[in-house]
C-alpha cells in the first residue's frame, strides 16, 4: 500500500513538472512570435521608407526594386498604399 502512494505520487510529481515544461514552451513561443512581428513591422517600415525615398529622387519602380532588392510587385504596393505589402 505504501509502494502504492509513493508511485502516485511520483507520477503526479513527473506530471506537475511535464505541465510546467509545457506552459513555459508556449509562454517561449508567445513571446517569440511577438518579437517576430515586431522586427518584421520594423523591416516593413524601413523598406517602404527607402522606397519612398528613391521614388522622391527619381527612381523609377524598375530602378528602386533592382536597388533594394524587392519585387516589382512589393514597390507598386508601397506607392499605391497597398499596407498588406
């Protein structure tokens, strides 16, 4: 009977920590994926902001998405406001 209750409780004991392991992954993954958008946000802003620039100094689309190495496509949408891109 006590081998009984000492292997419960190992069992509930191993788990406790599997529970814990788990939420400290998904707790990781949160925060990753946060930061994530964040350094894309900021990757946005710094390509459309020196696709503007260029398109100030004269550049054509062709000229800018060669400088910058991005699509055609991605400098129309800068231009056009198209934010999806």
């Amino acid at each position: 009977m006590k081998n009984e209750v000492v292997q419960k409780e190992e069992y509930d004991m191993c788990k406790a920590i599997d529970m814990l392991i788990a939420e400290g992954e998904e707790r990781g993954r949160r925060v990753g994926e946060e930061q994530g958008k964040c350094i894309g946000e900021e990757q946005g802003i710094k390509i459309a902001r020196n696709i503007f620039q260029l398109y100030i100094k004269g550049y054509d689309q062709n000229e800018i998405a060669d400088e910058l190495h991005v699509t055609l496509e991605k400098v129309k949408n800068v231009l056009e406001g198209d934010a999806k891109q």
